[in-house]
C-alpha cells in the first residue's frame, strides 16, 4: 500500500470526521500556545540580557587622595585580569569636561574645587559578562588602593539573570506536562477514531488486508493532528505577538530554527501517540 493512497484516505477521513479531529487540533494549539508564549518571552529576554550585556560597562571611582603611583599600579593590575577587554583612564579634569557637557557649565560654576573623582571604565570580555565572574573581579577592585567605588549594574544584572532563569524553568515545568498531553490528546483521538471506523477496519481484515492498509491512514491522521495543532497555535502566537508590538516595538519573534524544531518535536510525539492506539489494531 502507498504512502500517498493512505495519505488520501487520511484526509478523507479527516474531513469526514471533522468535528472530532478539530476539536483534537484546538485542543492541541491551546496547550502549544502556553507552551510558545513561554519560549516568545525567554527569548525576547534573552534578547534584552544580550543586549544589555553588549552596553556593559564597569565603572571604578578612585579615592580623591589617589597619588600617581596608584592609578598606574592599578592600572597595570586591571590589564592583568583576563575579564578586562579594553580600559580607559578618565582624570578628574576630563570627567568635569564631560560634566559641563552635558549639563552645561552654569551648574558647576562657584565651586572652589573639582567634586568629581578620576575614574577607571572597563570593557569586559561576553564569556565574563556573568554576575559570578563580575561580583569576582569587582571585589578584586575594591581591594586595591586608591580605590573609592565599583559599580557595575549588579543589581539589574542579577534581576534580569533571576527573570530569565524563572521563566525557564516555568517553561520547563509547563513543557513537561503539554508535551505528555499532546501524546495524549492525539492517542485518544486515534483511539476514538478507530471505534468509530470499527466496522471498516473488521472489513479490511475479512477481507485479508495487510496491517499497513489499516493502520497507515491513522498514523497519517496522528501527523496532521500535530501539524494543524501546531500551525494553529503559531497563528494565535503570531496575533499576540502583534497585538504586544505595537506597543512595544523591541519584541522579535521566535526564529524559524525554533519553530522548526517545535515542529519536528510535535510531530514526533503526536507519531507516538497515534502509534500508541494503533498497536492492536496492528496486532489483530
């Protein structure tokens, strides 16, 4: 028996039992769209935490005692340390530039002395760009003369780190359980659609029929179940998504990589569960 026959018996099939098989596709686009809005906002975080990686800077204030001799030690230090990527030494003169620059010189203008302090900013390297590996340097920092303050964003650093691991592991959590859904949903969706062909599947064996006569056009159904389900859900996730950008505009959608690889993943499972139901018809 051919593949493509039983493909067109499938979908004969599908459109004959309509009702059942659609209520089977929504069933499963439901249970995919929670499972694709948890991976649309992992990755647009891990969107956001890339690029606010790629802006990271660390910042170190020195004491406003700092003698020479102590910045060029620490200097020498910071281009030891193999998180450090580039450097740049910003004198009190050049910080108090940038300052009025900014601001404009009427809002220093009075002062007797320079408040600002000299300043290190440091590139770091992406591989280090962890809280672990920056707490680790910062605090090498703080040790060493002459310095005031480091500050490097731990504090959004670490929130959005914890936000995204969160998020993972609640889609993890959900993954779980729809995934087992879905070979559920589509094993009892076989398995009704083989009691309801019961008398033509009886048929075909009086007749001698081989198993892949009757048991190809369910496993075909089992595809199209996961195909449709997963199409569907990727139209609703499309319509969310739209609905969120227009408001905010950074959002990107999840790549075709994902979306393949979702797609493979339904397919096979939903090829388990129909394979599920079919095993005694396979074996009668």
């Amino acid at each position: 028996m051919s593949w493509g026959y039983s493909l067109k018996e499938a979908l004969a099939d599908f459109w004959q039992d309509k009702i059942t098989t659609m209520l089977a596709i929504v069933t499963i686009a439901f249970s995919l769209l929670v499972l694709n809005f948890f991976l649309l906002l992992i990755w647009n975080l891990n969107q956001i935490v890339k690029d606010f990686k790629k802006q990271f800077q660390i910042q170190i204030y020195l004491v406003a005692t700092a003698q020479p001799g102590e910045i060029a030690d620490l200097e020498a230090f910071l281009r030891t340390q193999p998180e450090v990527e580039n450097l740049k030494f910003v004198s009190q003169e050049e910080a108090l530039e940038e300052m009025e620059e900014f601001f404009g010189a009427d809002l220093l203008r009075g002062l007797d002395e320079n408040p600002l302090p000299g300043s290190f900013v440091l590139d770091i390297r992406e591989r280090f760009r962890i809280p672990r590996a920056l707490a680790g340097l910062a605090n090498r920092i703080k040790a060493r003369p002459g310095v005031e303050q480091v500050e490097y964003g731990k504090e959004s650093l670490d929130r959005l780190d914890s936000l995204f691991n969160t998020a993972v592991k609640v889609a993890l959590l959900f993954g779980g359980f729809i995934l087992v859904a879905i070979v559920l949903i589509v094993a009892n969706t076989i398995r009704l659609l083989i009691n309801l062909k019961r008398e033509t599947v009886r048929l075909y064996r009086l007749m001698g029929a081989r198993s892949g006569l009757v048991v190809l056009p369910f496993v075909w159904e089992s595809l199209i179940l996961g195909f449709f389900g997963t199409f569907l859900s990727l139209v609703l996730l499309w319509g969310i998504f739209r609905l969120f950008q227009i408001k905010l505009f950074s959002l990107v959608f999840l790549p075709y990589q994902v979306i393949f690889i979702m797609l493979g993943t339904v397919l096979l499972l939903s090829l388990v569960g129909g394979l599920i139901s079919l095993r005694r018809v396979a074996r009668a």
